[in-house]
C-alpha cells in the first residue's frame, strides 16, 4: 500500500509538473525568454538559491494553489498569477549597485519589478502590475487588491522560508529541473 501511494503521488506530481510547465508556456513565455530572466539564475537569493530558481519556485507554489483552489470552485486569473509571479522579484536583479542596503531593496525592488514587466509584457494589465508591486506585503505596506495578490505574497513567503532553510523549496524546481523546465520551454516541447 506504500509502495502505492508514492507510486500514484509521483504520478501526480509529474501531472502538476506538466501543468506548471504548460501554464508557464502559455502565459509566461515573453517573461522567459527574456535575456533578464537568464540574467535571474546567475544573481544569488536568500542564501542557496538564485533569482531566477526562487522565482520558479513561487510561479510553481503560486499555479499549484490555484488547481487546488479550482477543486473548491474558486477560479483565479492563472495568466496574472504566472505573469506576476515570474516578474514579482526581477527587480532585485543588480541589487547591489541599485540598492543601498537589504532593507530599501526590499522597499523598493517591487517598483523595480513593475518597470522590468511593462518591458517584458507590453501588454500587462494593472491587476498584474499590483501583484508584482504588493507581493512585499506586510514588509513594504503595499497591500494586495485581488486574491491572486494575496496568493502571490503567500507563495513568495512560503518559497522564501523553505529556501532559507535549506530545504528544496519544490521537486520540480531543484536546480537541475529547473534547467530541464526551461529547456523544454525553449525547445518548445510544451505547450
């Protein structure tokens, strides 16, 4: 019955992954192949992981509590949850020549973010642009407006606290699947 039920989790595990991967096809490709968010996995974050890993990592947390909230009946505008998860912390990219200290970039590389997506999604809408703005809240005071805000912060907040305890933050997002997942995106394997 063990050997089951790991079988059967694994199985839904690569489902979600699959989902992830196709949802962040879908709605996150401008962000991705983006030179700045290659430029994400080379700036170090919350000690062992980089940008670019905690910003899957969020994207990841963020898609998959929305297919468990759309079990409940709660449908949640998945292309700003991946839009603003993927954009929430490109603004921390150059930290140290932007920011003065730990505590103004964390004021500030939200507004940061919102600049960076106007770039990478000309078309952004302006729920999106308050996930990215607010996803600090209650350290900056920006509180979200929408329920995909709230989700955003919540999925930023756990990601952080598992990647700052040395935990993988999620099995998909380890470094080397990371890699994997963005290969497959840019090979256009999903999607």
């Amino acid at each position: 019955m063990i050997l089951m039920t790991a079988y059967f989790k694994k199985q839904m595990d690569k489902e979600s992954n699959r989902r992830i991967a196709a949802d962040i096809s879908a709605y996150g490709k401008e962000v991705i192949d983006s030179e700045l968010f290659r430029k994400a996995f080379a700036q170090k974050h919350h000690t062992n992981t980089t940008v670019g890993e905690h910003t899957l990592n969020v994207t990841a947390a963020a898609l998959r509590m929305c297919y468990a909230l759309e079990k409940t009946g709660l449908r949640l505008d998945k292309r700003a949850v991946t839009i603003g998860a993927l954009c929430h912390d490109l603004g921390i990219i150059g930290r140290y020549e932007k920011f003065e200290n730990n505590r103004i970039c964390c004021r500030l590389h939200p507004i940061d973010s919102v600049r960076i997506s106007r770039k990478l999604v000309p078309e952004i809408d302006h729920k999106t642009e308050e996930i990215i703005r607010c996803h600090m809240w209650p350290l900056n005071g920006w509180m979200p407006t929408s329920a995909e805000g709230y989700l955003i912060t919540v999925a930023d907040k756990y990601s952080s606290i598992r990647e700052l305890l040395y935990r993988p933050a999620l099995p998909l997002l380890r470094h080397e699947t990371a890699g994997m997942i963005l290969g497959a995106l840019v090979c256009g394997a999903v999607g």
